[in-house]
C-alpha cells in the first residue's frame, strides 16, 4: 500500500478526485470570506452564515465542514497571520490527521496556494508538514487489542497545488522532514516500550541495526570486561545491582570527507531506574521505564543522521544499565572512580544518572569531542523549576547556547537556558573524595545535576547538557501531534542543529 505520497498539481486540486480538501484559514473575516468566495459554492451566502453560527473565525484548532456529494471541504484555523511559523503548519497537519481518525479517506487535497504566496518559506512549509503528518499518526498500540470500530488511517496521496518550479524544493524539504520524524519515532518507540524489553541489550541490538543500515555509521559496544577495562567503574557501579548486562554503546557517523570536528551526542540510559538502594517510594517508580529517554534522542538522531552528508564527525555515546536494589548493588557512602580518574562519593543511589554520564562525558572527550551534547532525564528538580513541557539548557558556551535554542524553536521543542553559577559549585564538595553526587541542599536540583556534570568537561570542551526529565515523556499530549507517552524530545532540534555544524 502506498502511504503518503505527496502529488503535485499546477492549479485546480478540487480536479484530482480527491475525497477532501482540506484549507487553512487564518483567523479573521476577510480571510475567511476571500476563500468561500473562492470556491464558488452557489449556497455561498449560507455557508458564511453557517460559519457565524458556528463562531468559526480560523481560530488555530478550530474545524469547518462543508459535506458534499463528491467532495467535503474542511476548513481548520491556522491561527493569526503574522504569526504563522513551522510549528503552526505541524499543528495544521495534525488537524488533518485528527480529522482522517474520523472520516474514511485515501486521497485528499491540501490547498496551500494562500500560504505559498509572496515570499513565505516553501522549504519550511514542506518539512513541517511532512513531520506533522507523520508524528500526528504516531500510536503504540502493540500492546492493545484491536479496535474493529475505530476508523485506520489509510492516507495515500496528499494533493498539493504548487508551481512547476517549486516541486523540487518541496520534495526535498517534505523527505527531510519524514525524515525527520522517523529519528522522533524511533526515539518514542523506544521510550515507551517497557523496561522489561527495553534491556540495555535492546538498546545496544537497535544501535547494531542503525550501523548495519548505514555505510557511513560504525558502532562498538563495549561489555562489563571493556568497560573495566578502560576504568568506567562509575559507571559499572551503578549496573552492580542489576542482572541485566551493563553494556557501553559507541556509535559513530563519519563524514564523507574527513574533518577534525568532533561532536559527541551523550545520552543517558537507565533503562530502568528504581533508585537502587534508595528505593523510590510511592508512586514515583512507576514511569521510570523512560530514564532511557536520552539514549532514545540519541538513537533517533542515528536513525537518521546517516542520510545528512554532515560535514562533522558525529559520536553517539550511551551507558546503558539499569539501576536497581541488591546484595550486591552500589552503597550510599561508597566512592567509586571515573575513567578520569576523578573520585564520586555516593550520597544517594537515586543520582545515578550524573554517576553513569561522568564516565560517558570522560569517554566522548577521550575520543577527541570538541563539542558534547548531553541528554539526560536527570532530575525531578527540573520538573519542579520548568514544568512538564520544557527541557533544561545549561552551556558553557554563549554560541552553543544560542544555536541550539534556535534549532529548538525551527524543530518545535521547548527549551529554556539556565545558568551555571559558580557560587554554586561547593555545593557538590564530598568530605571524602573529590565530589558527592547529592549536593548539600534541595534547592536547585536541575542547576547542581548540571554543575556535577560541568567537573567532568575539561578546559577548552564546548559542552551542554539538557535537563530532559519533563519533556522526554508526555503525561498528556502536548499538542496535536504529540500523543501521551514517549516524545522523542530532542531528535528534531539536534538534527537541526547538526545541519549547520
Ligand atoms: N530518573 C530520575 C529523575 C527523574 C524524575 C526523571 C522524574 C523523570 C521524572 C533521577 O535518576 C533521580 O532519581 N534523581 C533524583 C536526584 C536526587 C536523589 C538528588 C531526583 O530528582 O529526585
Ligand atoms: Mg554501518
Ligand atoms: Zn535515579
């Protein structure tokens, strides 16, 4: 079966036997009345009374219907005029996609020619519809029974009505975006499948699958012997207390022409994290099947990266573990040694995540990174300071700091700087050795996470970390398309970003 093709035609998509056309409007009248006018409805007057009633003025979310023999057309709003971004146009393809759950329909039509006018980006058009129609699909549903009732969506072919000569700078920017979203989905699959799949094992077969697809992507794991071996013992510590297999995933993009620019992708993967020693209580064990969701951002970014022609080196770098209670598992007040050589005394088994990423950071400089991203959902703390939606940035670079909030805001992700204060550094002093993974007050969580982190990156290393214990895992949907569960956070902006270093 095919599925979403895009088609293009010179004028006239009403003309392609298509079963719906959909058309965004922007909100207010005039707007609203020129593409009524437009379609040459000779009930013209009624419709436009039909839309007062309804109080349909193209607010964004906001749906019209006018049914037809042979053709129904839906209006849906797209929000005020010179305010329209990519995010909007992902939002509209997640109205279309809402709607499709609704109304059998294989070809439809989208009249953009409103939108194409004047000098409005026909590349960002492209790639956010095509990612929007894709992560607005998104369902994990095989662990359900089927619904008989419910209505599949069996989109075929979009309809598009576009000038001859701008067909290929469409088609090139809607691939990128499918793209894209596969690199976001594979990411949310992997986030939301249970822990007791998602093994660190899973994670290091899906990295094996990702470099057997790609020429241009090579992957090393490292087992328990490696990992001691090169002296990852933080990071083994905090695998001590599971029967799961610790396993160290490496993979690397290399560019078609060689280049000293290094970047590493950091991701953390706990792959289950019941707090070890110190237990979780409550409810607060139940979602913890995501603490893998750095390690999934950095699996989709791998996903897709191959396809990029980068011009950078790229590292992928996970320690993967779960983090669980034994007789043999790590101990409050033990101290145990990064590949560095840096001391951690263990305050709470429960900061495992900055324990495992001091090896993980020590190991991506150690192979040249001059520039490390990480992604970790790290603490509760961050949850407290910026609420579910967004992501903690912290950087120790200005530039780094500001590419990547503009990547954010072009991909749809949220995320907010915070600072790296060195008033703070004490905070994390261990009387015993040279750093404690609990810092001596609650206050501030997210900001002393990154600030252990920051001890671990040496002199001269651009590095930011993203706090992405909220934003990894969606408890209700963001928006419309992005469903409850695993969202992939982060995969898009780093794609993004990646493009233009
Ligand atoms: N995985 C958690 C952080 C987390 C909490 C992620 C909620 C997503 C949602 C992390 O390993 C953790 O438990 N951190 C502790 C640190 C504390 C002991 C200093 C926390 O945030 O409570
Ligand atoms: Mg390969
Ligand atoms: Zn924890």
């Amino acid at each position: 079966m095919k599925y979403m093709e895009i088609k293009f035609c010179s004028k006239n998509v009403d003309e392609q036997e298509i079963e719906l056309l959909f058309i965004p409007v922007l909100e207010g009248e005039k707007h609203l009345s020129k593409i009524v006018q437009d379609l040459c409805y000779e009930e013209e007057k009624a419709i436009l009374n039909r839309t007062k009633k309804e109080n349909f003025i193209g607010k964004q979310g906001q749906v019209f219907t006018i049914y037809g023999d042979d053709l129904t057309v839906i209006l849906f709003g797209f929000g005020k005029e010179n305010k329209v971004d990519m995010d909007d146009w992902r939002k509209a393809a997640g109205s279309l996609i809402a709607y499709l759950k609704n109304y059998r329909a294989k070809k439809i039509g989208l009249s953009a020619k409103h939108w194409l006018k004047g000098n409005n980006n026909i590349n960002n058009f492209a790639q956010a519809l095509a990612e929007g129609l894709l992560l607005a699909s998104y369902d994990f549903i095989k662990y359900k029974q089927q619904d008989k009732n419910k209505i599949k969506i069996e989109l075929e072919e979009i309809y598009i009505e576009l000038d001859n000569a701008k067909k290929n700078a469409f088609k090139k920017a809607w691939e990128l975006g499918l793209l894209l979203a596969r690199g976001t989905i594979l990411a949310r699959d992997l986030v939301n499948e249970p822990a007791g799949v998602m093994t660190p094992t899973f994670l290091a077969e899906t990295a094996n699958a990702i470099a057997k697809n790609n020429k241009n992507i090579s992957v090393k794991i490292l087992d328990k012997e490696r990992i001691e071996k090169i002296g990852m013992n933080a990071f083994l510590s905090v695998a001590e207390g599971s029967e799961q297999a610790a396993k160290f995933i490496h993979l690397i993009y290399h560019p078609a022409r060689v280049t000293k620019k290094k970047i590493a992708i950091v991701g953390k993967g706990i792959t289950f994290d019941s707090g070890g020693l110190n237990i979780k209580i409550g409810d607060s064990m139940e979602q913890m099947k995501i603490d893998m969701g750095g390690a999934a951002t950095v699996l989709g970014v791998f996903e897709a990266i191959g396809q990029l022609k980068l011009k950078a080196e790229v590292h992928g770098i996970i320690a993967a573990c779960e983090n669980m209670p034994s007789g043999g598992a790590l101990k409050p007040g033990d101290v145990v040694t990064n590949m560095q050589g840096k001391t951690i005394e263990i305050g709470n088994t429960d900061a495992e995540g900055r324990v495992t990423l001091a090896d993980s950071l020590a190991y991506a400089q150690k192979q040249g990174a001059d520039t490390i991203i990480d992604l970790a959902t790290l603490t509760g703390a961050c949850l407290v300071a910026l609420g579910t939606d967004y992501a903690a940035l912290y950087a120790n670079d200005q530039a780094l700091n500001k590419s990547l909030i503009n990547a954010a805001d072009k991909a749809g992700e949220k995320m907010w700087s915070m600072p790296l204060p060195v008033e703070y550094k004490d905070l994390n002093k261990s009387n015993i050795a040279d750093i404690k993974n609990i810092p001596s007050t609650r206050y501030g969580g997210s900001i002393t996470a990154a600030m252990f982190l920051q001890e671990f990156i040496k002199e001269g290393v651009v590095w930011a970390h993203l706090d992405i214990a909220g934003p990894a895992y969606a408890e209700k949907s963001f928006n419309n398309y992005t469903p409850i569960g695993g969202v992939g956070f982060g995969v898009r902006t780093l794609l993004e970003w990646l493009q233009n270093n």
